[in-house]
C-alpha cells in the first residue's frame, strides 16, 4: 500500500490522499515550518496538521524535534513521487513574489510568441477564436499555484488557445523536463500536429490524440485537471463538460471551464448544467479570458474553476453518441457582407460561401482591385431549417455620420424614401412623416409589400431605419446604394433576418 494511503487511514482521515501529498510538498518548499502556519496555508485545521505530523515522525518523513521539517527520506519521496526531482525550487518559490511572477510572465512571453504567431488559421466551423497569448499565460500561472501541478494529469479537451505549448515552457523554464502529464485531445488535425512538433523541436512530450467528442468512447478517468473551452452554445457546453466529467480521476480532480457570458435565461441553463451534475463551483474568474475574433462572445469568457465531487456524473455518457448540433455556424448560421474600401465591391462570406472569415477575405484580396481593406456592412441569418415557413425579408439599417441638415427636414426625408421606394419598384399604399421639435423626423411608408421606416436623430448624424418585404427582394444593392447616396453616409451596418415561423 502506498505510505500516504496508510496513512491517511491511520489518520481517519476523510479526506483525499491529494489533500496529503500537498502537504507534503509545501513541507518540502518552505523547507520548515509551524503547525499553525502549514495550517493556515493549507486551510486544514491544526488537529489534522498535527495528527499528520506524527504519522510522518512514525514513518520517518518528519523530523522529530523543533518545527515541523522533512527528513531526507521524506524530501526523496517528494521528488521521486510527487514530481520534484528536477523542478528548480527556488525558481518555483520566487513566483510567490509579484515582481518575479511578472518578470516569469514577460519570459514566457518572449519565448511564445514566435510559436503563437505562426500557429494554425482559426477554424470557425469548429467555432475556434484564438485566445491571446497573455491569457494562455494568465491560465499556466493558475495552474502553477498548485503546488502538485508536476505529478497531475493534465488534459487541454481542445487547445487551439496553445495553452499546453504555455505550459510547456514554463515546465521547461522551472527546470522540470521530465514531464509526460500533459495531453491534448482535439478534432483539428492541423493543430495537433502543429502541437506536437514544436513540443518535439522543444524536447518536449506533448501526448496529442485526435478526438471527436459527439463520438461514443472509452472516456478514461485519467486526469486530476481538464481545461476546456467549448462553442460557444449550450448544447456544445453540454457535450464537452459530460466528457470532461469522464476523463476525470476522482473527486478532487478540477475542470477548468472558459465560456462567455449569455443572456440571463441562458446562464440560468449554464448553472443549472453544473447543478445537475454535482459539480461544485470553487472560483469564478470574470472575463478571465480574451480572444482575437469570438465577437459572438464579445471577445471575453468567464474562466469557472469546477470541483468533481463523488456524486459528480456525465449527463451524456461516454457509451452514447451525441447528435446534437454543437457549433454556433450549425445552429446558428450567417453570412456577412464586406465592402473593399478602394473599389467599393461589396463582398459576401460566411456560411455557404467560398471564404469564412475575415482574416481569410484579407488573405483572398478583394475580387476586383485586390486590395486588403475591408469596411463591415452587415450580415444575413441563413434559416438551418428545410421547415421554416419564410413569410418576409427585414432588413435593419444603422446609418451613421450622415448629413445632419437632411435629417432635420421632414420634406427631404419624406422625398428621399419615396423616390428609394420608387427606384426598388415598391408599391406605397400611403405614407406619414413626422417633424420633432427642435429637429428629427420619423416616417413609414406602408407598403403592397409590407412597410420601410425611419428615425433620424440629427443631433448624432444617426438614422435608424428598416425595410420589411414580403416577397423577394431583387434591388437590395441599390437600396443600401441609395440610402448611402441620398443621406450622404459616411458609414453603415445592416442586417438581414428572414422571418416566418
């Protein structure tokens, strides 16, 4: 029986045998100390620090006199079964101080950031946005305020974030080179390949496994930590925590969850998801998390730390398939609509389309001059559904920078709106326009095809407007072409939803 298991039942110790194993390595960094300071460092009270100390005088792990210090015997057990044999203590220490905790941050900046800049194009139909590399950071120095971090199975359940390639360095950085408690499962070929080779340039055992999780496996309850970042929908957060629940070890093992922030309803679900499998929330890090791109989270996530506990279970058992969408282009797609600044073609990418994203527009050129700047103009949700029964198109416009003395005078508004009605061949039924005091006007026309209003705040040279047709609409170039024209819009940004039910 291993010596910290004897002891813990000598102890009645209800505990995990983890709780001791730290125990036993901050006795091995601190060198000596007081019950009453290893207690309060360990939040353990003093009883269960001093029972612990006799168990260990009785093993010969401690020394029995004066403080509370290790022999050589229970130093070798810290390094050669708790992962310090090769870990530079001093370095490990000096972290507890801010000023070399920075100076740490700013080394593994240096040494990451030719590995960040040329990993792979994000993949947004894996809903993938890049986290920056200060984050990925902000994560390893979280990680390493665990003390038994060098003995714990580590699994990143996706890592386009590099979050294990961080952690690799600051592993290599504190001298511990012996490392094979780092894994990586993920669908993204490219990216695990990429992983694995800068670990192997590196000499560096990164484990790395391709793994489609929406796949029925043999989920092994291997690791005492899971860091995931799943899409960014309830049923993908639903799916990647089930099977991080599955590969945990025990009822101290961690997951470290990044998502972003919803609506209320929403997060009600996301807690209720934790709830219903016992897990326990120990430490919420708001917007923890910063991205390049993942605009539909605006860019920022909560990092939640969750403790597996002996009631915790998977809501989606490893012995079952998953067939529920899980990423945010399958649920929920769109295309977006981008302007070349020097040519003025309009471009549309996105669902369905040759080019997804921006960063791969910039890369394509523009069709027609080949530049590489693009100015936003809108987007359309494309219906995921063959039921969906479409009653109309409604497009919604924000028309900014305008020509404030236009939008003061109802008469030009009213006369701008009927000839635009006029050149997209749609028919007025009748039409009201309204001047405000001191300035602004509203205005509707009612429409064979449905209704297009305005509200013009000139004191913001802002104009909101909206087109609801109930047919197909052939002369939308020429309508946002007209508006653009006839305001005298410096810039805009549209939307297309199509409606029905």
């Amino acid at each position: 029986m291993n010596k910290l298991n004897a002891i813990k039942n000598n102890m009645k110790l209800s505990h995990p045998v983890e709780i001791l194993e730290e125990l036993l390595i901050l006795l091995y960094l601190y060198g000596h100390t007081s019950n009453r300071n290893l207690s309060l460092n360990s939040r353990l009270p003093i009883p269960i620090i001093s029972a612990f100390k006799k168990e260990l005088i009785k093993y010969n792990y401690a020394e029995n006199k004066g403080t509370f210090k290790l022999t050589h015997i229970g130093m070798k057990y810290v390094q050669e079964e708790l992962g310090y044999k090769s870990v530079d203590i001093n370095k490990y220490n000096l972290l507890l101080s801010k000023e070399k905790r920075e100076e740490f941050e700013k080394e593994l900046s240096v040494l990451l950031e030719p590995i960040y800049n040329s990993r792979p194009q994000v993949n947004v139909l894996l809903d993938q946005a890049h986290a920056t590399l200060e984050t990925s950071i902000r994560r390893v120095m979280l990680l390493l305020n665990n003390p038994r971090v060098f003995k714990q199975n580590i699994l990143f359940l996706g890592d386009d974030d590099l979050t294990s390639l961080a952690l690799m360095m600051a592993f290599k950085n504190l001298d511990y080179d012996c490392s094979k408690n780092i894994f990586v499962k993920d669908i993204d070929q490219d990216l695990l390949t990429f992983i694995r080779d800068v670990a192997e340039k590196n000499d560096f055992v990164i484990n790395t496994e391709y793994l489609d999780l929406k796949l029925s496996n043999v989920y092994t309850k291997n690791f005492d930590i899971v860091l995931t970042d799943p899409p960014y929908t309830l049923s993908g957060l639903k799916l990647f925590l089930s099977r991080a629940i599955s590969f945990t070890k025990n009822d101290n093992s961690e997951i470290l969850l990044s998502f972003g922030q919803k609506k209320p309803m929403e997060n009600q679900e996301v807690q209720r998801l934790f709830n219903n499998q016992n897990l326990l929330i120990r430490n919420i890090y708001p917007q923890f998390n910063k991205y390049h791109g993942g605009s539909i989270i605006g860019n920022v996530s909560d990092l939640y730390v969750l403790s597996v506990t002996p009631q915790t279970y998977p809501m989606i058992s490893g012995r079952n398939h998953y067939s529920d969408k899980i990423y945010t282009g399958e649920i929920n797609p769109r295309i977006k609509f981008y302007q070349c600044k020097s040519c003025n073609n309009m471009i549309t990418i996105g669902h369905g389309k040759n080019i997804l994203t921006i960063e791969q527009l910039i890369e394509a050129t523009c069709n027609k001059c080949h530049d590489t700047k693009f100015q936003y103009r809108g987007q359309e949700k494309v219906s995921s559904s063959d039921h969906t029964r479409q009653l109309g198109t409604h497009i919604i416009i924000d028309m900014k920078d305008c020509d404030a003395e236009v939008l003061k005078s109802v008469s030009a508004i009213e006369k701008i709106m009927l000839d635009i009605a006029q050149q997209c061949e749609l028919n007025v039924v009748t039409h009201n326009f309204h001047q405000f005091q001191p300035w602004g006007v509203s205005g509707a026309l009612i429409l064979a095809e449905s209704h297009f209003t305005i509200h013009t705040w000139p004191e913001y040279q802002y104009a909101a407007l909206d087109l609801f047709v109930c047919n197909e609409f052939k002369h939308q170039d020429t309508f946002m072409i007209q508006l653009q024209t006839q305001l005298n819009v410096q810039e805009y940004e549209y939307k297309i939803l199509q409606r029905g039910f």
